[in-house]
C-alpha cells in the first residue's frame, strides 16, 4: 500500500465498522504525528545545512513509522513482530540526540516516544524522561531546553498509553456487546426449546402410552382398542394444534407482546429502539403477521448487523423495521430466515421488501387486510 494510503484519513474508513474506525483512527493519528514532527525538524535541519541530523531524523522517522503499523496496541494492521524497525529508531534518534541541535533532539524524542509509547510501563518512561534531560544537560543543553525535551518524552509516553487503553477498552465493549447479542439469541433459544417440551413433550408421551395400550388391546381381540386409537388421534390433533401456536408465536402470537420482547432483546444488545405508531389500529390477521415480522426482523438485526439503533414504524398496513450498520453481504440478499418470513406473508396476502444501503437495513412489510373491525386496546 502507498504511503498516501496510509495518511489519507479516509482510507477504509466507509466500510469499516465502529471498532475498526477508532483503530484506524489511533494508528494515523500517531503517523501523522510523526510524519509531521520529521518535515518540520528535516526542514530546520536543511536550513542549518546538517544533513547528517537530516538522515538520522529521516531513518527515525521511517522506522517509528514501520513500528506504528506493526504495534497492536496503536491500531497497527500489519502482523509482522515491531522489534527491528523499533531497534532501529533507537539507534537513529540516540544518533539525533548526539549530533544535533535542540530542534533535532527534541524531534528525534518526539518521534522516539509517538512510536514507542506503549512497548514499557509509564513509569519507565518517565524515569527514562528525567535521564535524557539530565544527559542533555551534560551534552551542553540549556537547562530549559533539556528539561523540554524530557517533558516531551512523557507526554508524548502518556498521549500513547492513554490512546493504547482507549483503543482496548473500545474493542472489550465491542466483543462483549456481541456476547451479550448472542446470549439475547440464546435464552430465546432456550425459552422456545422449553416451551415445545412443556406443550409437546407431555402429550408425545401419552399418545406413546395409549398406542402401546391399544396395540396390546387389539392383540387380546378386545373392543376397547378402538377407543384408546381415538383417544391417540384426539391427543395427536390437539398437540398438532399446541406445536402450531407455538411456532407461530413462541408463547403468543401478540404483536404487543412481541414488540415488549422486541425492546428487551434489543437493549440487552445494547441497541436503542424507537416505536412509531400504535398496534391498536391494526387487524386480527395484521397484527399477527406483523408480529412474525417483528420477531424475524429483531433477530436479523441481531444476527447479521452491527446495529446501535432501530426503529419499527406500524400503521395500519404495513410495518417498517430500520436498523443502522447492517453488515457487508456475502453474496446473498436475503437469509433462509427473511426468505421464510416473505413466504409466510404471501401466503395470506402480504409482501415483504428488503434494502440495505451502506448506512442502514430497512425490511418493510406490507399486511394483509382484514374486514374484521381493528383491535381495540384498553
């Protein structure tokens, strides 16, 4: 990649999600520090015709920046191991140091601490501070000038370590609002799976009982077989029943109540959620489908987006769900999920439309209409 690449604030910025956005921003922030500090002491050095500081500036300067790209804790995004491009800039800034002005050492430590920032503890860095300005002073330097220089050393050791804890505590808030997404997911896992053992496991068990009764009835020659066959088949009917209500909606087909559910998974995923619109004003049929779209649309924001806000828009045909940073596609626009969802819909006469932009994820639905007078709501 270009140098201009790496400097141009822009660069991966689009397609890049919140944590990446404050990496990349940390680790340029740092090479435009660098890169600045050695024009202008490369300049200064020019104008005094100290081409040997010129080349230690420059060789510092090169190597702080290769150290930037390779150190984690700074946004660095290269793999490669920091030691030998740091080796280096300590070898070319001691050099600076040595044969320079107090422009050029002041660059030299400058640049020395932007890359170097976060390889040691703060303390040493501040101990290494108060040394470099008492060897500075018995270079020759000025007592002010000296004692500038190793002030720069901490504070630039301090903006390093600062934007290094900065940079990791943004990415520990990151993975645990993913965990706690993915927990949301789980307990709604472990809700319905409890919820089909409680419906259907207990009436699976007595259809079993029953039709070994019957079977054992029937091989006796006794009448009472028949009786215990439709008692099986009225159990069967009724579970078929119970397992239909139960995929439809869980524990409940409500939109109200899909929507409270909506809103608790959503802020456990810290995703902020704001409602438009009233469920009193929709129909029987409406306010079931909108409540399986509710129910999938919450789950793909969870599943494939990066999201931080959502809105869900009702009136009394359609239902709009609007979530930012959906995630890049890998090749499909829609998952087995929208998919089933839209099938569902079609079949009692609504649609389902799906855009995603770079910025936002909108799935829109139209509801099917009913003659039935709207729901009221106390």
């Amino acid at each position: 990649m270009k140098l201009h690449e790496y400097l141009n604030p822009l660069h991966g910025w689009d397609d890049s999600s919140a944590v990446d956005k404050v990496r990349v921003y940390t680790r340029q922030s740092f090479l435009l520090i660098i890169v600045a500090i050695a024009v202008g002491t490369i300049a200064v050095s020019v104008t005094n015709e100290d081409y040997l500081s010129v080349t230690a500036i420059g060789v510092c300067a090169a190597a702080g920046f290769a150290t930037v790209q390779r150190t984690a804790a700074l946004g660095g995004a290269s793999k490669a191991s920091p030691r030998i491009p740091l080796a280096i800039m300590c070898v070319a800034a001691a050099v600076a140091m040595v044969i320079g002005d107090t422009t050029t050492r002041l660059g030299a430590v400058v640049i020395l601490a932007s890359a170097a920032g976060t390889v040691l503890a703060l303390r040493w860095y501040l101990m290494a501070s108060v040394l470099v300005a008492a060897v500075a002073m018995a270079l020759g330097t000025p007592m002010p000038d000296a004692i500038l220089v190793g002030g720069f050393i901490g504070a630039m050791a301090c903006t390093a370590q600062l934007s290094a804890w900065l940079l990791r505590i943004v990415t520990e808030l990151d993975a645990t609002r993913d965990a706690a997404a993915a927990l949301s997911v789980a307990e709604e896992r472990l809700r319905f799976s409890r919820d089909l053992h409680d419906v259907v496991g207990r009436a699976l068990s007595a259809i079993a009982v029953k039709s070994e009764l019957a079977a054992t009835l029937a091989r006796r020659g006794d009448d009472r077989a028949a009786g215990q066959m439709d008692e099986v088949r009225l159990l069967a009917q009724e579970s078929m029943a119970d397992a239909r209500k139960l995929v439809r909606g869980y524990r409940s087909v409500d939109v109200a109540s899909e929507l409270d559910g909506a809103r608790s998974l959503l802020s456990a995923a810290g995703i902020s959620t704001e409602l438009v619109g009233e469920t009193s004003v929709l129909s029987e049929r409406a306010a079931e489908a909108a409540a399986w779209v509710v129910r999938e649309g919450v789950t793909n924001i969870l599943r494939h987006s990066e999201a931080t806000y959502c809105r869900i828009e009702l009136t009394d045909n359609s239902i709009r769900l609007i979530n930012d940073h959906p995630q890049p596609s890998a090749g499909r626009d829609d998952g087995t999920g929208l998919s089933g969802l839209r099938e569902r819909l079609v079949a009692v006469g609504g649609t389902l439309t799906a855009e995603k932009t770079s910025d936002d994820f909108s799935l829109t639905a139209t509801l099917p209409t009913s003659p039935q007078n709207p729901r009221t709501t106390t």
